[in-house]
C-alpha cells in the first residue's frame, strides 16, 4: 500500500499516524518490520518491536522496546520496562528506563540518565549529551560541502530524505495516545494492508486499507475509507464527511454518516445511518493498485486461456475422428471380415465340387473305352465260332 511522502527529520510536529502493511499488535506489544518514529509528547501503552525506533522528546513507552536496528530516545523519555537494541543506542539527558538497558553495538548516553536494572554494551560507551538527528545531519552536511564533497553530501541527503524505501516507517503525530483501549489522534490516519489492530480508532480522518483486522470501532470528523475484505468488529462513524465501504468488508456494528458509499459484496451487521446520501457501487474505494486482485486476475486469464486451448484441442480431436480418412472405403460398400470369409468358404467348396466332377468325368472317360474293347472283343469271338461252324469236316 502506497503512502504519501513525508519529511519525517524536521522539527514540526508530524502529520499524519501511519500504519504500514502487516502491522500487528501481539499480547500488547505493536510489531512492525519497518522503522517507529514516534512524535514528542505521545504515549504509547504498548511494547515496541521494529526495525529502527526513534522517540521524540517527553514520549512515555508502558513496555518494553525492541530494536533490530538503532534505538534513539530524546530527552525526558520514559520507559517501563526493558529496551533491547540490535545496533547503537542514543539517549538523551534525563531518561528513564524502568528495566535494563542492553545494547549490541556503541552506547552513546547523556547525562542524568537513570536505568534501574543496569545497562551493557558490547561497543563503546560514550557519556555525553548527543545531539539531535536533525542537528546532526546539519553538521555532516556543512563538515562534507566544507571539505568539497558536494556528490557526497547531495547522496547523503537524499538517502535520508528518500521517501521511495521498501519499507514505509510507523509514524506517530506529536500529541497522540495509543493503547490496547483507543487510538487517539488529532490528525489523519492511514492503515495499511494485512493489518491486525486492537482498540478503537480516533483520527481526522481514516483510511484502512485491504485485509486489514481492527478489534475496535471506526470514528473521524471527515472521509472515512475501508477497503477490500477488510473486517471492522464496531462501529463505524463520521461526523462531516463519507463512508466509503469496499469490497468483501464486514462491519459488525453500525454505520453513520453524512453520505454512505456501500459496495455491493459488503456486509453491515447493524443500521445504516445517512443523513444526506445513501448509495450502492461496484467501484475499488482506494486509490492505489490492488496487487492482489491484479494477480488474481492474471491466474484467472492462464486458467480461461489454458482451458479455451484444451476445449479447443478436444473439439479437434472429434472432427478428426469424426470425419472419414481419404484412404479409407465406405463401411457400407465394404464386406464385412464375416461376409467375406462366408464368400470365400463357398467359393473353395464350389471348387471342390467342380474338382471332383472334373476327376469322375475323367474316369468315366477312362472306364468307357474299356466296354467298348470288350464288346469288340465278344463280337470277334463270336465270328470266329461262326467261321468255325461253317467249315465242313
């Protein structure tokens, strides 16, 4: 989820709490993989787990704290109970920590500094008053444009005002109060995506972004924006401005506003109050792109796309089946393989008998002669007895 671009190092208060994706709050503690960067004078009733955290002057934390990174705590900071630092630690005069202090890199501490349960470094420990980040900056820039170091100095400078990092940081405005009970903030609020938040959200006004979990109710003097799929279990209220309801979302209480926008897939456990303007749409109500959505657009494309080309396949298939080979002889003109082996079986048998005429015709060809020398022979017997009866003694 894209946020708007900040200058989280100047000295005026910030502008805006911000929430980045996947942000939880797990038994009291708010964990986050980006930077904390909370503003002077806030309270925090949680524990703190983030990359880098930095506190302005006066902030009370009622946990512990845990850096990956670097902790920086201004003056007059109190906290509760632990503070774990990952890299280097800085804090200013007069801070109080409840529990011990350890840190992994340099130790850089001010004066009238009171930790409770002790402290260890595996770096060095400086005892000094370190100067603020925004001083800081300054007297690195001056030293490098001093020295003639001008590309140096201008990618120094924009590293640290690069607003396009991977990871956008937690910001908390000056003045607010966080706990496990309500968030109360004098400013607008952003959440971002896959979010899950306990207690009630107070802020200028409010935008959730998607599959985001809030544990509370929704209230802001203006626009109030839930996006997709995300479930809100309270009330969700505006004073002066729109309700904008998303796809998929699950209100559990009510809704009350001057003009609600409710998305056609959304779901309302309770009332629907509007005073101007009640309507229903189909739209995305946030702004930035939906990744999630756009890839599951893309899967559902490969699907209709890979199943088109096997219906295609299969309807090819049974015209090549269906229709007749240019080799092949109509089945109806073809003798059956029964039909013919009957033709063939009497045209054998025809020949047998033909065969067998042919061999007895033969004999009686043979047999015929023989009579007839027979009967000759008879005929010449009997003339000579008559020749022979004739002839006087």
């Amino acid at each position: 989820m894209d946020f708007t671009d900040r200058d989280v190092l100047r000295s005026t208060p910030l502008e805006e709490l911000v929430i980045p994706d996947g942000t939880t709050v797990e038994e009291h503690d708010l964990v986050t993989d980006s930077d904390v960067i909370v503003g002077g004078q806030s309270t925090v009733e949680f524990g703190v787990r983030g990359n880098n955290v930095i506190a302005g002057e006066r902030t009370r934390f009622e946990g512990h704290i845990e850096a990956e990174g670097d902790c920086r705590l201004d003056m007059w900071c109190d906290v509760a109970e632990d503070v774990l630092v990952g890299e280097d630690a800085y804090l200013g005069e007069r801070v109080h920590i409840g529990g011990e202090l350890k840190v992994a890199g340099d130790l850089d501490i001010g004066d009238d500094v009171d930790i409770d349960e002790g402290f260890e470094a595996n770096g060095w420990i400086v005892i000094r008053n370190p100067m603020p980040t925004i001083v800081f900056l300054f007297v690195y820039l001056s030293h490098l444009l001093r020295i003639g170091e001008e590309d140096t100095a201008e990618d120094v400078l924009a590293a640290a005002l690069d607003a396009d990092r991977e990871a956008q940081p937690l910001l908390v405005p000056r003045g607010t109060h966080v706990s496990d009970d309500a968030w109360r903030v004098s400013a607008p609020a952003r959440i971002g995506d896959d979010c899950r938040l306990h207690g009630n959200l107070r802020a200028e006004s409010l935008t959730v972004g998607r599959d985001t979990t809030v544990f509370g109710s929704l209230r802001a003097k203006n626009d109030l924006t839930v996006g997709r799929a995300s479930e809100i279990k309270g009330d969700v209220t505006t004073r002066n401005g729109t309700v904008s309801i998303g796809p998929g979302v699950h209100v559990w209480g009510d809704i009350s506003a001057e003009n609600v926008a409710l998305h056609e897939n959304a779901t309302v456990d309770g009332t629907i109050r509007a005073s101007n303007e009640m309507r229903m749409h189909t739209n995305s109500v946030l702004e930035d792109v939906d990744e999630a959505a756009e890839a599951m657009a893309a899967v559902a494309d490969n699907l209709d796309a890979v199943e088109t080309g096997e219906t295609d396949a299969s309807e090819h298939e049974q015209q090549a089946a269906t229709e007749p080979n240019a080799d092949e002889v109509d089945p109806l003109e073809q003798p059956t393989a029964t039909e013919s082996g009957s033709e063939t079986d009497a045209a054998d048998e025809d020949g047998a008998v033909g065969a067998g005429a042919d061999e007895a015709s033969e004999q009686q060809e043979a047999t015929t002669p023989t009579a007839e020398t027979d009967a000759a022979d008879d005929d010449d017997a009997q003339g000579s007895g008559g020749d022979a009866s004739e002839t006087p003694d």
